[in-house]
C-alpha cells in the first residue's frame, strides 16, 4: 500500500498554542482537521511537511454559534455533514448547505470539515498522482519542478480551485477569522485566494482559519450547482454558487461565484448586472450566463474535455440563478 | 434494487434455491484472510522498482546502493530471473524483471526484500538505473507504422504487429453480392481496466527444496506451471494457493512479476516474502479490456435476413502479449454465436504500444465487437425501416445447430430472453420525446473454453469427494475469486448428497491439495468443475447407497437420499458404516469438453465451448439534450442460465456484469498521455458509484443445458455484453445522434450534437479504419456435418 511518510504529529491545547507552534516551524507544518485532503496527499508526496498539527479535537474550533449581527459563526473544525444537515444553515444559506452536502462522499464528509474545504488544495491531473508517476512525466511547478505542464507558457500553476464551500461562502459576502502570530484578523472569504495554483491562498503558512462567518441572510436566497463526472466522490468541474434578492418576480441583486475553472473561484457577479429589476426570462438569463462565463478558463487538467466544462460553466450558473430565484 | 424473487421451479432440493454463499459467514465477521492479511513470522517485504520511461533500453543497474541500505537483505534483476515466460506458449515474452529493455511506464526493472515496506521502498529509489530512450509507441495507427528506431519486442512481427489472423467462412462476396442493402461502421471501444477492490498480493516460502506462493490469483493451475518452468523445478515441488479472493474480473489470470519476485526472493533469503500491490501498480498491472479499433460490413436481404458480414479489428495490446493471441481471435470468434450469418470472413490484428499490457477482462475480447455489431445492427434496421429487435429477431441462432464458423450451439434461449425484456420495458411501446430513450441489445458468451491455454490432455476440471467421519470434504483445483466457484460445488454435492451445501466442506484453489481445474476464466468452472464435482458427488453418493441397502437388505432403487439421511438411516451413520466396510471412501469425477464443439481449422481453438449463454437487455435513461449528461433510469435484463444452481448468486453475477457494463459504458477508460498512464488512482478513473447505478431487473431464463451440470450454464461474464450496446442504442433513441465509441461521455454526446447542429452527420466517432496488412484470408471448408452430432 501506499504509505505515509516519517512526520511529526502535535497537538496543540488550544489554538493559541496551535499558532505558536505554526510560529515555530513555518511552511515545514501543516495543520490537520479530518486528513481527507492532507493524508493521501503526503502519502503521494504531494506535501511533505515535517510536523501536522492536530486541530479537530479543539472545541473552541467544533462550534456553530449564533453570531451578533444576526448570521452565523461556524468554527473551521465543524464537519461538512454537520453543516449540510444543520437546519438553521440550510434555511439561512441553502447554497452554502448544499454545497456542503455536494461535497465528496458522506464518509469523507463526516470527517472533512468546513476550513479544511475552504483550503482545499488546487487540483490538477498532473500534479494529482504518486510521486513515481509525477517523476515518470516530470516533475511540475506545483511541486518539486519548474513548468506548468498543462499550460507550459504559464508563469504561474494553472491548478483547479476546487472548494465547493467557498464560492457559495463567497456569495453570501462570507468573512474568514484568521489567526497568526501577529494576532487576528478578519477577511471577506472572496479575498482568501488568489490567482496562483501553487500559491492559492493569500493567508501565510503560520496563519490558522479557525471560523467562518456567515452573515445574517436578509432576503438573499442563494443556491449552489455542481458539475461532476459521477453521484458522488468527484471534486467539481464546475461549480457555481448564486445569491439573489427578489423584488416579487423581479430580481433586485444577484451575485454570481464560479468556481473550478481556473486557480481561484471567481465572482462574476458585475455579468449579472443586466437580470437587475427584471423577471428572469430565458433569454436574458442565457445572456447573463454567457457573459459570466467569460473569464472561465478550464484546461485540459480534470475530467471531460475543457470544451465541455467550459460550456457547462454557462449552464451551471444558469441553474444555480434559476434555483436561487426559485424559478423552474 | 433488483426483484429478488422466483427461485427456479424444480424438484431439486438445493439446486437453483436463493441460498447464502458457503464462504459468506467468514467474509462477513472479517475472519476471511486474504492474500494480504497472509502474515507468516519473519517475514520480509518487498517493493518493485518500475521504469519511468515508457520505452527504453537499459544501459545499467546498479542496486548496490540498495543492497548497502540498512534493513535491505536481496535485491534481484533480470539476471537473477533468466527464463521468459508468459500465460501463452506462443506468447513468452516476460522475465518478471526486465534487464534489457523496459517497455511500459510502471514495467518493473528489480526488486528488493526489505524488513519493512518502507525500506524496500527506499531502497527501490536507492537503485540507479541508466536508461536509453526509445521512441514511445502511443496508439495502433502508430503501431502500424515502421518503428523510427526498434519494435517494442523482439518477436512476431513485422515492426510492431503482434498477432494477425484473417479466415473466411461461407462465400463472402456472393453474399454481399446478393444482398439488397450493405452498411459499413467504424467503432472505437477504449480500453479499461477490472479495478478490482483487492489489489494483487503474494507471499512465498521456500522451505526444504519446496515452493510455496499464497497469491490473489484466478488461476493457481497455470502460474504453478510458471513458476516451474522459471526457476526450473520440478512441478512436485511447487505449490501454488490461490488465497480468498477481492476480486479478479480477469485481472489476475497471469502469472505476474511480484509472484516471480516473492518466489525468487524467498529462495535467496530463507525467508517469507511479500508484496502487496499499492493500486497504481495494479492499474500498470493491467491485463485488462483492449483497445480496439473495428470496421464492419453487412449485407441483408429485403427482409433483413444477414447475407454477409465482414468483421475487421485492430487491437492494442499494450507492451507484452499476455492473452493476446486469444484476445485477437475472439474479436472475431462470437458474432455468429448469436446471429445466422451465412458467409463471415474475419481479419484482426493485435500491435504492441507503450503502455501496460492489455488482456482478459470479464467478456474476453467480445464486449468490444458485441458493441460494434449490436450498433451496426440498428442503424441498419433505421435504413431499412425495420424494428431493431424485429431485425434481430430474424437472424437469432436457433438451438441445436452449428454456426457458419463450426462452432456448436446447444441450448439457445436467446427468444425467451429477448421476449422477457422487450415485454417488462414496455420496450416496443415507449413513448418517443427529446432526452428519453430506450435500448435494447443481445448477447452470448462462452460456459468455458474447448481448449486449455497450452496443449496438454488433462482434464479440465477434477474434483474429488472423500467421506470419512461422516462428514463430506470435496477437493476441487477451482478458484473461488469471489464468483461463488465453492458454493456451486458445494450445492451440486449436497445435492447429490442429500445435505445442504453447508455440510460440504470444501478445499479449492490449492495445486498442493486438490486435483487439476484449469482457473476462474473464460466463465468454464460452473460447467466443467460442476460437472467434475456432479460425477465424483453421484458416485460417492450410489457407494453409501448400496452400503444402506445391503444393510437395509432391499433394493439401492427403494433406498431415497434427502434431508440429511439415506434411506432410514442418517448421514452419519450411513458414511460410517460405508467407511467400516470399505476404509476411507473417495470417489472422483472429471470433465473435458467434448471434441465436436468446434472445427478443426488454424485458429480454431477460440471459440468452441461446450454451451454458450444468452443475454438480453434493455436500458432506459435520459440524456440532456445540452450538456450530453446521463442518467440512468433502469435497466431489464434476462440472461440464459440453463439452470441456476444458486438464483441468489446468478442474480448477484448478473446485477454485477450490469454494474461493470454501464460504467464501461459510460466512464471507465485506461487512457494514456505523454507516455503513461492519466490517471492510476481510484478517485480519477471513473466508475460507476452507488449514486450512479440505476434500478436492475433481473429475469432468469432456463434452457436446461443437456450437458451442463443439472442443465446450468455460465453468468460471470455474458450479463455484462449487452448493456454496453443498449445504453449506445438509448442514447441515440434520446438525442438522435450517435456515439460510435465507449465511453459514452457527456463532452462526445455535445460533439455528435454540435456535428449535428453545424448540418453533419450527429455522430461522434472514428472517421475511418486504417489499412492493415491483413494476412491472407484462409479461406475455411464448411463443417463436416459427418463429424458432427447434430
């Protein structure tokens, strides 16, 4: 079987002693909740860190609580199944639940939690594989070489943003606590990532997620849609999360977030601009659709032909408006 | 999910009853130890070290790095494995290590015996290896080219053609000239793999002069034989147990490198040695589905009768020839097994490539042409405006005849399994609408083949029953790989018996323990080691019989055999007394398939069988007129057992070959870039989840085989041929378009629709078929009827 390497496991008492021990060792640790990305990513010597920092016994990271301007405070270590099948969440955010819900399957769910998912690791069919194999076609940028293999003229990795969670977050107009060694800070989930596979997130190595806050819903109703090869297990080829404010049939505000075509998710939003004060009407939503759609850049890097989850971004979001809307 | 109902109507006690599988209750609680869970004391571990180049000479190895690591105790290379072998005697193209040269991403170069996994690890990326590279062969057009540098292997030939094989039955062109209608279709079926949830494992001992190799094997007959030759022992001094299976599907019917590796480790060290497969390697392991590439061409007559067909594949083999051979001819071999085709000239080829080997999967080179034809089929039913399965129905195979290429078709239940699905789908009377469709295809497939792999007159199966402390052990060579090989000998035994199959206890896959059966392949052990295990079981049964009855002082006729006893008195007390009378009480059976059930003509041996299962299949799904997605909604299926000798595990068989097929159908593909394999990892090669799999109905029909075992006949593999077809035949009946090539994905659905749209053909699949340098057609007498026995 394929085994994991030598590493040292810690864990911490409290996420203050967690922070100081990402202090101490910097990009050599790694922190770990349900394992369900790290584990078989340094089996496959993906990611080698040389200590794992335990987090999902710490309570004070296990809590749903109501936050005081009326939404949600979700702690990082709370599993996806427990927010897919919390009852508040799924009436508060219904994108955000199902997004949980759609993620892999339900034992990887009841142990993957919510800032696992939010730091979910780029993906790529060149970079996703055994150190062996990745030897046998070289190595790429990502890890341990110095091309992007899918796009070789790319200065940067073209791996996939594959969080489910984050553009239904990213939606809702979510914030991330973050805590470091310079002490806590509070960021909009959207600005979390940046257009890098390699690099994909813009917190440093010693910073903890430790919640996530879900603002008060108001009138925004919201959906996720999820493209993927089977039922279940597969990470998105294409994700997209819609939130809309209804005036009777008419749309008042609408976000739009993609996500799975390119390195970070992206919010797409400004497209949706022409549905503002109108009824959704197929035409203008294929229009909507087609222009949000526009900044997707699928590769040839996941399953199915880019061609394909290119033109199925336009459907998703479609969908994920449609379903927003309460529209059939 | 399927109707679990209606056991086979008969007067049999425990044939053709849902009973539990006599190795379930050991699975269950978690006693059952695989090859894997195989944990004997000292023992050593071993790792392979795999080429990274997808073709290359080896300039050097150098394991002393290896050999100089703490932990490291042997390390082996080609020139501790001298002698080729290969499961097929044309076919001995495999060291286990290769010295000279390696020829696919993943073909292993040495191996190290190790106190731990990790060291052996270690010590595999310790080793320096020198490689020059060779131009990587990707595909068969590419294989059909002169090799710019060297042909991957050093035999066969020319360039990088493995095998070709080209005969005629019938007059062809006649045929065709007589014809009112003739199409011609190009097919491409990717290639896929068994994946099954075992990854292979062995372990080996060399204690005393004696070999012992426990592996995850189907067919401990033919790798005790490989191991004898390699290491150039006397058979006496092998043994070979095949251990509780996770499945083979095929995939582990080849003597394989890690069980050369363990053997030979085992006999530098002293000491046990294992490997376990991580399930990357076991994806460059392979052996599976084949690639091919196929052209055919149909005349029918006015009223759709088959005039005339020509049948051309192409197939790539992958790096080695495994089956090969085998898996070329049956490309060709099973099309009239299911249609009268009057006049049939057949020409394949298989060619080496860079990639890992291909082999048998569950099917054996048939799904693929199964696929073709079936599709041929219906568009050539649209042309002529003729219902498909009226089409079909006018050229169905009749029972008891023999099939323009000689082989012997007994029992046919290919009717009633059509009328049952076409019947319970409502098939004929579906509602046409955009994005709903229905399929329907048919299919047989072999109950064993005629022939063994190599030349030997042994029988086929052997099966001994031994009586003594009035319990009843019966000892077969057959391999239980998960099918339910030790619950169908157990039943046929306790029925013979008057037990159940519980009582039975058996001992199978152990070339140490039990007598010959050649392997869990070519779905042969129902009918061969059932019929072994029903002669051995009759006789002992007559033998405690006449024992009663001397007793008895009455007539062996007036003496019943059930519920546990024989005549008046119980089982027990009956062995016992036979055994006080006569000592230990052994009886034997064996079977070979007859010598008429195939002609005598070169490349005769693929084909005959001693009866040929049946299938029907509908499918229903519906399939996004956009995206080109799937949903699956149902699938009926009827499948021509003979005679179940267990309906719980045919239904079981026949719900798993849906299972395979639909995802083969839709997903599965063993696909190449750059050299290697895209994707050896469970999570990115797709298959069929729980989510996927739709509602199965299952209906069993039974022909009662006149010479299988109570009339029983094979479901290992035929259930899965037809539901590969129909769901390419529903999609089309959805969308209008058609998609000539497995898988079935969304993104060629959107092709064939976009083709569609732009006001071309909406189709997706190959253009055309290359030229191939075919042999000569051997042109092949019809049968000699005198021969025959019908």
């Amino acid at each position: 079987m394929l085994r994991l390497p030598r590493f040292s496991y810690l864990r911490p008492g409290s996420v203050t002693e967690a922070v100081e021990i990402l202090a101490e060792y910097g990009s050599r640790a790694r922190v770990v909740a349900g394992g369900t990305d790290l584990v078989p990513k340094m089996k496959r010597g993906q990611i080698e860190p040389e200590v794992v920092v335990g987090l999902s016994h710490l309570e004070e990271l296990r809590r749903i609580e109501k936050a005081n301007d009326g939404g949600f405070e979700i702690g990082a270590c709370v599993t996806l199944a427990e927010v897919a099948t919390n009852p508040a969440l799924q009436s508060a955010y219904p994108g955000y639940a199902k997004a949980a819900a759609l993620v892999s399957s339900p034992a990887l769910r009841n142990s993957g939690t919510i800032g696992g998912n939010l730091c979910v690791d780029t993906r790529c069919n060149y970079y996703d594989e055994s150190y062996e194999w990745r030897k046998a076609l070289g190595f790429c940028m990502k890890k341990d070489g110095d091309i992007c293999r899918v796009a070789p003229a790319s200065a940067t990795c073209r791996a996939i943003a594959s969080s489910d969670t984050a553009p239904a977050a990213i939606s809702m107009n979510a914030t991330a606590l973050l805590i470091g060694p310079d002490g806590q800070r509070e960021v909009p989930v959207a600005s979390l990532y940046q257009d890098n596979g390699k690099f994909y997130m813009t917190k440093s190595p010693e910073e903890i997620l430790v919640s996530l806050h879900m603002p008060a819903p108001g009138s925004w109703k919201s959906s996720y849609v999820k493209v993927r090869s089977r039922g279940s297990i597969d990470f998105p080829l294409v994700g997209a999360a819609a939130a809309v404010q209804m005036d009777g049939p008419k749309i008042e505000a609408c976000r739009v977030v993609i996500t799975a075509v390119g390195p970070q998710p992206l919010d797409v939003s400004e497209a949706a601009a022409a549905l503002i004060g109108r009824e959704i009407d197929a035409a203008v939503l294929e229009e909507v659709a087609a222009e949000a759609a526009k900044p997707a850049r699928p590769l040839d890097n996941a399953d199915l032909s880019y061609v394909w989850r290119k033109r199925m971004t336009r459907r998703a979001i479609e969908q994920a408006i449609r379903e927003a809307a309460d529209v059939a | 999910m399927t109707t679990i109902e209606g056991e086979s109507a008969t007067d049999l006690r425990v044939v053709g009853k849902s009973l539990p599988k006599v190795d379930a209750v050991g699975k269950l609680i978690g006693l059952t130890a695989y090859a894997d869970d195989i944990e004997l004391p000292n023992t050593l571990f071993c790792k392979l070290l795999r080429s990274h180049h997808p073709h290359a000479r080896i300039i050097s190895i150098d394991t002393s790095p290896a050999l100089a690591m703490e932990g490291v105790v042997a390390v082996i290379t080609q020139d501790d494995l001298p002698v080729k072998y290969g499961i097929m005697p044309t076919s001995e193209d495999e060291h286990g290590l290769e010295g000279e040269k390696v020829r696919f991403v993943g073909d292993p170069v040495a191996a190290v015996a190790a106190v731990d996994e990790e060291t052996a690890l270690a010590a595999c990326r310790a080793i320096k290896v020198e490689y020059q590279p060779l131009e990587a062969i990707e595909s068969i057009e590419h294989a059909l080219l002169p090799p710019s540098d060297e042909p991957i292997q050093d035999y066969a030939g020319p360039g990088n053609i493995h095998r070709a094989g080209a005969l005629e039955f019938g007059e062809v062109d006649e045929g065709f000239a007589k014809s009112n209608y003739i199409r011609e279709d190009v097919f491409f079926y990717e290639g896929n793999t068994h994946l099954p949830m075992e990854q292979h494992s062995a372990t080996a001992t060399y204690v005393g002069d004696q070999l012992t190799l426990w592996s995850s094997t189907q067919n401990p007959h033919y790798v005790h034989r490989a191991m004898a030759k390699v290491f150039e022992m006397p058979m006496s001094h092998v043994r070979v147990i095949a251990a509780p299976h996770g499945g083979g599907f095929g995939g582990k019917a080849d003597p394989f490198s890690h069980e050369v590796a363990v053997c030979k480790l085992a006999m530098i060290t002293g000491r046990p040695v294992k490997c376990t497969l991580t399930r990357e390697e076991v994806f460059y392991t392979h052996r599976g589905r084949h690639p091919v590439l196929m052209w055919v061409r149909t005349g029918v007559s006015e009223d759709g009768k088959i005039q005339a067909m020509h049948f051309r594949t192409a197939l790539d083999g992958g790096a080695y020839g495994s089956y090969g051979p085998a898996s070329m001819l049956y490309t060709g071999a099973l099309q009239p097994t299911t249609y009268n085709i009057p006049a049939y000239r057949f020409e394949g080829v298989r060619v080496f490539t860079n990639k890992a080997p291909c082999g048998p999967k569950r099917g054996h080179g048939t799904p693929q042409p199964r696929f073709a034809l079936e599709l041929h089929l219906d568009k050539i039913a649209e042309d002529i405006g003729l219902d498909p399965v009226e089409l079909r129905r006018r050229n169905f195979v009749k029972p008891y005849t023999r099939t323009i290429n000689h082989l012997r078709i007994t029992s046919c239940g290919l009717e009633e399994a059509t009328e049952q699905v076409i019947e319970a789908s409502g098939f004929l009377r579906r509602k046409k609408s955009l994005g709903h469709g229905m399929g329907f295809a048919i299919s047989s497939y072999m109950c064993g083949a005629g022939l063994p792999i190599y030349w030997n007159k042994l029988p086929h199966s052997e099966c001994i029953v031994q009586v003594n402390r009035g319990g009843v052990s019966l000892y077969c060579g057959a391999t239980d790989i998960g099918q339910g090989s030790d619950t169908v000998l157990a039943t046929v035994a306790a029925e013979e018996l008057g037990l159940w199959p519980s009582d039975i206890r058996i001992f199978s896959g152990d070339t140490g323990l039990a007598p010959v059966d050649l392997g869990s392949y070519s779905s042969r052990v129902t009918f061969m080691a059932g019929n072994a295990a029903l002669q051995a079981a009759h006789e002992m049964r007559e033998i405690l019989v006449n024992a009663v009855a001397e007793k008895m002082e009455c007539s062996p006729s007036e003496v019943t055999v059930g519920e546990g006893k024989i005549g008046e008195m119980t089982f027990e007390e009956a062995a016992n007394l036979a055994q006080e009378k006569l000592g230990v009480l052994s009886t034997r059976g064996s079977y070979a398939p007859p010598k008429n059930i195939g002609g005598r003509f070169k490349a005769s041996g693929v084909g005959p069988s001693p009866a040929y299962s049946y299938s029907a299949a509908v499918v229903d799904l519906d399939a996004d007129p956009y995206s080109g997605e799937i949903q699956l909604n149902k699938v009926w299926i009827a499948h021509d057992i003979g005679r179940p000798i267990n309906s719980l595990t045919v239904r079981g068989q026949v719900e798993g070959g849906v299972y395979m097929g639909l995802g083969e159908a839709l997903m599965e593909a063993q696909l190449y870039r750059h050299g290697l394999h895209k994707v050896p990892s469970m999570l990115d090669y797709k298959s069929l989840t729980f989510m996927d799999m739709p509602e199965v109905e299952t209906y069993l029909v039974e022909t009662i085989d006149l010479e299988g075992p109570y009339g029983a006949k094979e479901v290992g593999q035929g259930p899965l041929l037809p539901v590969i077809p129909a769901v390419a035949s529903a999609v089309h009946d959805a969308l209008g378009v058609w998609v000539d090539e497995v898988p079935i994905t969304p993104d060629k659905i959107m092709r064939a629709l976009d083709a569609r749209a732009k006001g071309r053909e909406g189709r997706y699949g190959p253009k055309s078929f290359p030229a191939i340098p075919y042999p000569t057609i051997v042109k092949v007498p019809p049968f000699d009827a005198s021969s025959s026995s019908f």
